[in-house]
DNA sequence: AACGATTGCGCAAACGGTTGCGGGTAGAGC
DNA sequence: GCTCTACCCGCAACCGTTTGCGCAATCGTT
C-alpha cells in the first residue's frame, strides 16, 4: 500500500495540493468548512506529512546530531534521556552517533551528520580531538553547534558543562576535613579538559596540605580496576580515594574491596551522575552533575540557536550547578 | 555559505547536472576523463551530496529507527553501540527513541518514525504494549521490521532474542545443586514476556525441588533494592538469588549487603550483560545474554530484509546463544 | 562505403510539500 | 451600477538528485 499523499487528498476534494497544504497547516486563506472536511479526512486516511519532501523543501530536516565519544554505562543514557526529552517536546529526533573514541571518526560522523541535513549538533569531543576544524563544515553551513561535557577551549562556541576546577577543589577538601595522608587518584585520559581541570582544582585545593597523592589513569571501569589493583600492589595503602567518572569509582572500589590484604577505612570523593554511589554500600562525598539536565540545558540552547535562525558570534560557556552529597 | 551542489558543479563543468551525478556514483555512461575531473573537483571543494534530496528521489532514507522501552543503564547501551556499529558499516544512521515504558509514547514513536521515512525499525516493545497494531502503519508501507528483547508473541514477525525459558532453567539447576532452600527471585514487570519465560523456566526446572521460592517484581534498581529490602524485613532469609537483569541485581545485591543483620552466603544466579557481575566481588553464576551481539544480528537481520525490497511473509525468530559463567 | 553497435552526454520528468503571486467571486459602500 | 475590499482558492516554481529515454558522434565490421 502506498502512503496517502497530499496530492491524494487534493484529488478526493477535487482541489489543489496547495490548498490541501495549506488546510492542513491551518493557513486562514482557506475556508473553515473546507479546512475542516479535509482534516477530518486525513485523519481517516491516517495521513502523515511525508517530512522528507518537506524537509527539503524547507532546508529544515528537525533532526538533531548527537555524538558522543563512547556509549558508556552511567553518563550517556542520562545525557540521551535529557536531550530526547526536549528534543521530542520541541518537534525534533535525534541522529546519535559514537566516535569510540577515535578523531577519525568523529570527522565521520560529523560528514554523516552534515550530509543529513541536521539543524543543529550536539558533541562531546573524543580525548584525540585537539580542534574544532572538522567542525567547520557545519559552521559555514550555519547549523549550530552546542558542546558539552568533553569541550575544548575555543573561541565562539556555545557550551554546556560544570564548573570542574571548583568541583574538584571542593572534593579535595573532604579529603583535608578527613584527615587523609595517602590518596589514590583515578582520573579519565589525561588529553581531556576535564581531566585537566578537575586536576588542577584537586591539586590547587590541596597545594599547601601534606598528603602523598598519586594519580592514575583510567578511561574504563576495567582499566580503573587494574590501575588501582597495581597501585596497592606496588605498597601504596590509600586512605583515601577520588574518582572522576561513576566507570572509574566502580572500578577502583572493586579493587579496593577485593584486595586481600585488607585495607584500613578509605574516605571517598568522586564525580558521579548520581546513581551509582547508592549501590556501593560504601560511604562516600560525590559531586553530583546530572547527565539528564546536561542534556536537557543543552538542548534548550541549540534549539534556542535553531530559533533565531542566525548563529551567535558570541562565546557562551553554560555552568551547570552542582550538588555536594555524603552518604 | 551556501553549501555546493551538483548543479554548481554541472555549472563550473559546462555539462548538464545528470552528468555530473552520474561521475559521482561511477555510472558507466559517463567518460573516464570527465569522471576523474569531476570527483577530483568535488572533492576539492567538499562536495557532500544533499541525502535528503537523494532519499527524497529514492524513496530510501538511509535512516534506521531504533525504540526502546527506556534508556537503562546496562542493557540500552550495549544494544546501541551494536545497532550502530553495523548499521554504521552499511551506511545508515540512527534515530533513537525511547518510550518511557509507555504505550502512548511508543505509538508516537512509531508514527515519528513513519514520518521520517525510515528504512527499517528496531523496537523493543515497553510493558504496556499489548499487540502490535500500531506498527501496521510502517507494515502497510512495508518497512521492515525487527523486534528484540522484549517482543510479544505474533505470527509473521522477524525476532532476535534469547532461549529464556532454557536459560532460566539452566540457572535454576545451579540451585539445586548449591543446595539452595529459600530462594528469592527479583523479576521485571509481570506482563513482560521475558519475565513469563524466565519465570517459568525457573519455576519449570524446580518443580520438584523443595525450595521455598519467593519472587518480588521491580523494574529499576531502585525498586529491586526496596522490594527485596521488604522482603528482608519480612524474615525471609535466602540462601539463594535469582534476578532477572543487572539493573534487579545490582539493587538487590545492595539490599542483601546492607542487611543489617547480616547475611549467610548467598548463592546468585542472574540474567547479564556481562559487565557488572564482574564488579560486585562476590561470587555468583549468570547467563551472559550480550545486548552488544543482539544488536549487531538484529541490525543485520534489518538490513537483510532492506536489501530483499519484499517483506517476508514468514516468521523468523533467531535465539541468540548465551553462555553460562561463573565467577 | 554502408551499416549496426557502442560510447558519452543532454533533456526532462519526477519525488511531495510549500509559498508568492495572481485572479475570480461575492458582498459592502457610495 | 459602479468600485473597492476581503475572502478563497489555483497556478507554477522550487528544493537537489536520480534516471529512462533519446540522440549524436565514434568505432568496428563486412
């Protein structure tokens, strides 16, 4: 069976398509009686708006790209929930593309996401991405762009993250209020801005506090897991412990609770989107930034861009609050 | 800028606008001296064909739509990286929707897919969802589709899932032979068919085992960890638990930990990603049904039913294999 | 040299919906 | 009876790409 089309319409009511467009759109140059017998009709044809024709038509496709660097466990479903949520309400579906952590493919899916005429993007970058080139395509194109979470530092770019360095810096106070003297640091690949900064904040808290930190290096809750299984190995007891992802808490936490010589009580300050922590059974202090409103936020800035048809020469980095939990 | 087209190649090349396309996808008819000459400037100057006039002409999106009931943490992530990776490999992108376990919304979700032209859907069906009426829409246009997960019983459907009835026996056998005498059971939602099947194919390979069984259903960690706190409290003391999905275990593996009064070993048995039993340190056995797998063949069952250009009329419903671990 | 086959390209329509413009009709106002 | 206006609707172009058909030029064959 083929699709009702508009024409199909025009010629049950013997009319023109235009005036069936228009009908249908509740344009006032048609009549409320004719409006009104070619809408029910649709709906008893169960006629749907053939969006590609319209799309090209319009140069408006009301799909949305989203790319994210790798499909992990806690944060990209929050973030996906936030940005569908809005997304849906204001007419749009999402293209979601993973980079898997490769630049190459992220210029993939940028072209993929050019080609299908998106009317705006929105990227967290891979920890290979060392600038916003790629994204030239599109910013000649006048498609917005929104970053979040994984951004570079760049002029003009529209941005939603959390204020990191602060963050940081507040979870490295637990750790003086405790009264801890070895930390075990867990951190995302060390090329991130985030991992940077949420370093630079721990470190910057702690400057004058005398405490042995080691950091390492993790982009994976097995990876975590391994790193913090050499770390005690190699002799190092931590008494207290900071992660930067939910992946790397679960991971250094196994760790942690599986080794066998024991450890003494390990005071806990980590980012997390906020689920997590609850099921450790461990008491810990997290920074809670919520995946969910990341994607809402930025998908209410680029459907802003998308409205005022124009892209903004402006900078504008959105600081998402954060919350502070014990539990 | 305005983006470069086809006639602004034709333009620069003195030749009519079909030449120019026909260069482009190699077509024969088109002198070799010409076609270098064309597909060297197009690249020059970043030519990326307009997909949405394309797929308007074909009346071929390139587009794949994926439903899910909701984006858990878990099993969502492993099935849309498979889902992408291959459909990425046969050229076609993603629209990803989620139904927040309602009906209403997956009935919207099939009709934004409809009207995006897709080529082909992946649903996993929510709770709520009692027939699959509403898909007639993309069947009279024939569009094939590919169910997985969570399906419901129909004739002439194409399926990707798992043997969950012999796979929930074969957990229910590690029970047995444990020894197991009170043994609690976290279940999704009751009128999901996998946890019909799982349940019964737990209940059937006990059948004559004397066993207390208590079975609690929950749809979220959360719930499972307060169903199975409730069950605590009530006296009951398992020496065994069964779940269902990780998300059930991971609350219901909290629940047990944070008993108060403490716990004699348990013996776990579940239904996994693979991942998280990994993460708990305790020991337990699980069927390892690999969402990343399901996605990959049910993608590619999708494309197989594309390329055919004819619906199949017969029902098909693959079982994926899964193995037994224990760790 | 005459003829058929092949090569290489142009022409134009088509996909479905949208929109500026124009025009015909009816009613109101003088 | 005339003009003016408001109301409804038709006409046709357009978005970028694809494709069947046609035709001229070239090539190969007898």
């Amino acid at each position: 069976m083929k699709r009702t089309t508009i024409k199909d319409l025009a010629r049950q009511f013997g009319v023109n398509p235009s005036t069936i467009s228009r009908a249908l759109n509740n344009h006032p140059d048609v009549g409320e009686d004719l409006k009104n017998r070619v809408q029910t009709l649709a709906n008893q044809l169960g006629y749907r708006p053939n969006r590609l024709a319209a799309s090209f038509r319009n140069r408006r496709s009301r799909l949305i790209g989203l790319i994210v660097p790798q499909v992990n466990m806690f944060f990209f479903p929050s973030i996906i929930k936030g940005v569908e949520d809005i997304a849906r309400a204001k007419g749009y579906s999402l293209i979601v593309l993973h980079s898997s952590d490769s630049l190459e493919r992220e210029i993939e899916n940028v072209q993929i996401c050019f080609e299908n005429n998106i009317d705006g993007l929105l990227v967290a970058l891979t920890r290979e991405t060392q600038n916003l080139e790629h994204f030239d395509l599109l910013r000649e194109a006048e498609t917005p762009i929104v970053f979040f979470d994984k951004i570079l530092e760049d002029p003009n770019q529209q941005a939603v993250v959390i204020d990191d360095f602060e963050a940081a810096a507040t979870l490295a106070q637990t750790f003086r209020e405790t009264g801890c003297k070895r930390i075990a640091g867990v951190l995302g690949d060390p090329n991130l801005n985030i991992t940077q900064k949420r370093r630079s904040g721990f470190e910057y808290a702690l400057r004058d506090y005398p405490a042995e930190l080691r950091f390492v290096n993790a982009d994976s809750a097995a990876q975590s897991r391994v790193k913090m299984q050499e770390l005690l190995a190699s002799g190092f007891a931590p008494d207290g412990l900071f992660t930067m992802s939910d992946e790397t808490l679960l991971g250094a936490v196994a760790a942690i609770e599986g080794n066998e010589n024991g450890l003494p009580k390990c005071h806990i300050a980590c980012f997390s989107d906020g689920l997590l922590p609850n099921y450790l059974n461990v008491h810990m202090t997290y920074v809670q930034h919520s995946g969910y409103e990341i994607g809402q936020t930025a998908m209410a800035l680029l459907h802003e861009q998308i409205c005022r048809e124009t892209v903004l020469p402006v900078s504008n980095i959105v600081q998402m609050p954060t919350t502070l939990i014990r539990i």
